[in-house]
C-alpha cells in the first residue's frame, strides 16, 4: 500500500487537489485516463467564479491564464416577454470582477505545467481506471496502463474523474433527476461588443446564456430534447436567425457560429460522497444544471477544502471515519446550495404557467433595487457558502 494520496482523474478538478496538497508538501499519486496534451485543444467554455481565480492564484497558475481569460464584469439577468430585468455589476460588489470565461484546454494546459514542476507528483497517463473498492484497511483502484490490469492501494483515494462511470461502489448511492432537456453549445459572432456582459436570459424553452469569450460570445442554449434537436438541424443562416429571434436586440444580429454541440442536461449526486479510504470530488459527485455556471466551481472548491482537511489529518487517520465525517460536513452546505439553487431557476423559470411569468418578471425588476440581496447573491456565486 503506498503512503501518497492516490487521485483518479487529471482534469482541472483533480489537478487542483494535486497542487495543493502538493504545496502541502503531501505525496500524489494521480492516474489520467487522457494522454497527456490530449485536451490543450479543448474550446470548450469554462465559467469562473472570482472565488475559484482566488483558488488558481493560490496555487501559482492564474499568472499563466490571466491574459487568456475573458472577465465578465457585468451578469445581466433578463426573462423573455417581460420587462423586468436585474444587472449585478463587479464595481457595485468590490470585485475586480464577477467570473471568467476560460477555455477548457487553457486551464488543462497551466494546470499541467504546474504539476510538471513538482518533484513529489507521479502522473501516470493513459491509466483508465476500472473498479474502485473501499474497504476499512484502505481502498484500491483497479486500472488498465500499458495493455496490462494494474493495481493500487492506499488509505486515501480520491476518485475526480468528471463523471465517466466505473459502476456502483459500495456504500455510495446516485441520486439522479433527468429534466429531458439538452444543451446547446457553441461560439457565436454578434454584431456589437460584449462590454463584458454575460447575459442570462430565461425562456420557456429553457434559460439561454451568452457568456464574453475573447472577441465573441460563448452560447448556453438550452431546451427540451425535440426542440434542441430542430435547432441542430438548421443550417448557419437558419440557427443565427433563430438565436436572434429567441435572445432578441441586445448584442446587434449575430453574424457567425462554431461548431454546435449538445449533451443532455441533469441533477445528479452522491449520497454519501464518501465510503471508507474514498471521497468523490467535482462532477463525479454532483452534476448540476449549466444555468448560473455552479457546477465546475463547486468542483474546485470540492479539491480545495479536501486538501485542507488531509493537511490537518494525521497520515494514518487519512481515509478514517472521522475525516470523512468532516470533510462531508464542511462540504454539505455549499454543495447542497448548488444543487438546490439551479434547479430552482431551472423549475421557476423553465415554463410559462398564466400569472407566473408576469410575477417573475416582477421579481426580477426588484431585486436590482434590493441591493442586501444582490450583495449576497454575488458572494455566494463568487466564494460558495463561505461567501
């Protein structure tokens, strides 16, 4: 059995854990299904929360992103058909600025390079991992390196694989709420500038969000299987008409789109998110609607408070009741929020019930005047449920 904190997945989640235990000075053993590079070509948009650039700071990589990111300064929060709308500004809340908007192989790539700088780190790529058994000595993950099935041991692993499946565990229970909806993702080109507004828009098809990537916006299109599926089938000149009809006037007519591509959308989580010598961290414990960008920062936070909890864990307490126990609680609170905040946007907003819609509206015309409320909105989007 090895003494170092072994982690199954080497994405942005797990790499996070890596490099903070590792400024901790705690040995890592981390297993990557990828080859290494495979995913510093990913374009995929990755939303930021200021709590989670804080974290990057921390750990020495946000210097390398910083001219990479695009900063969302303003979040404005509209719903189709009414006039209410909300504007939640950085300046109003002390924040250089609201979130970021990243690229998925950008991050993957700085990440990669701090780890590579660490003399106590072994990565070991194209490692897929097939079975995980937890046991109350410690725990074991089975996987396949090199055409041969290989083995670990140790009294902590820390499974943050981004969801891909290894099967039940034992003692751990998913929970999972299918909302027959798909997403819709792509780059789009818009006649006016961003300014740096990422905007919400909520429809009865589904929220819709256009986020400031570079020079264009990163689109969020969201709605029910049937009707995602007629929006992939038009043609560029149709589907930027139709983008234009359903977001409106605000960002001028949109000019040119990326490629298109859809994943179905869920509530899914763990319960518990540990068993003896195992924790699951990031979307392989929780995944959550894309609608207020939860989902990946309550990932990050996941890494870091379970670095500090194996810091002030003595090595052959690692994996025991009691720490699990902690970490749980002290995580329960802001992964709990999460789940439940976006699937109540999703659920109060996603349908166009008679009188609903006009309250909504209303809603959102009052909360630009509460300005307590706007206040605590921000920081707990920003640092979670220690904001």
């Amino acid at each position: 059995m090895t003494d170092s904190v072994i982690i199954v997945g080497g994405g942005p989640v797990g790499a996070t854990l890596a490099l903070t235990l590792q400024q901790k000075g705690i040995q890592v053993n981390m297993l990557e299904a990828r080859a290494r590079g495979a995913a510093y070509q990913d374009q995929r948009a990755l939303a930021l929360s200021y709590g989670s650039r804080a974290i990057l700071e921390r750990l020495g990589v946000w210097a390398k992103l910083d001219h990479q990111a695009t900063a969302i300064n303003t979040i404005h929060i509209s719903q189709r058909g009414t006039f209410g709308r909300s504007l939640l500004k950085a300046q109003e809340h002390d924040l250089e600025a609201l979130g970021y908007v990243l690229t998925y192989g950008a991050l993957t790539k700085a990440l990669d390079e701090a780890l590579a700088s660490f003399n106590g780190l072994k990565v070991t790529y194209e490692a897929e991992a097939t079975d995980i058994q937890p046991s109350p000595e410690s725990a074991t993950v089975t996987f396949s390196h090199s055409s041969r099935s290989q083995q670990l041991s140790s009294s902590l692993i820390v499974l943050a694989d981004g969801g891909r499946s290894l099967g039940d565990i034992a003692g751990i229970k998913r929970e999972t709420k299918i909302y027959g909806h798909d997403a819709l993702v792509t780059k789009v080109q818009s006649d006016l500038p961003h300014e740096n507004i990422a905007y919400e828009r909520f429809t009865p098809m589904g929220p819709v969000a256009l986020l400031p990537n570079g020079e264009d916006f990163s689109l969020v299109w969201t709605g029910k299987n049937d009707e995602v599926a007629n929006l992939m089938a038009l043609n560029d000149v149709e589907f930027l008409d139709s983008l234009h009809q359903h977001f409106g006037d605000r960002v001028g007519r949109f000019l040119r789109v990326g490629k298109r591509l859809t994943f179905p959308l869920k509530l899914s989580y763990l319960n518990p998110v540990t068993a003896p010598h195992l924790v699951v961290i990031g979307n392989a414990a929780q995944t959550m609607h894309p609608v207020a960008g939860q989902g990946f920062n309550v990932g990050l936070r996941d890494a870091y408070e379970l670095a500090q909890q194996v810091a002030q864990t003595p090595t052959e307490c690692w994996g025991q009741d009691a720490m699990m126990r902690a970490y749980q609680e002290g995580r329960l609170v802001d992964t709990k929020r999460g789940l439940m905040f976006t699937d109540f946007l999703v659920s109060l907003f996603s349908n166009d019930i008679v009188g609903i819609s006009g309250l909504r509206g209303i809603s959102l015309g009052m909360l630009d005047f509460l300005k307590p409320v706007k206040s605590r909105l921000v920081r707990k989007m920003s640092f979670g449920s220690r904001g």
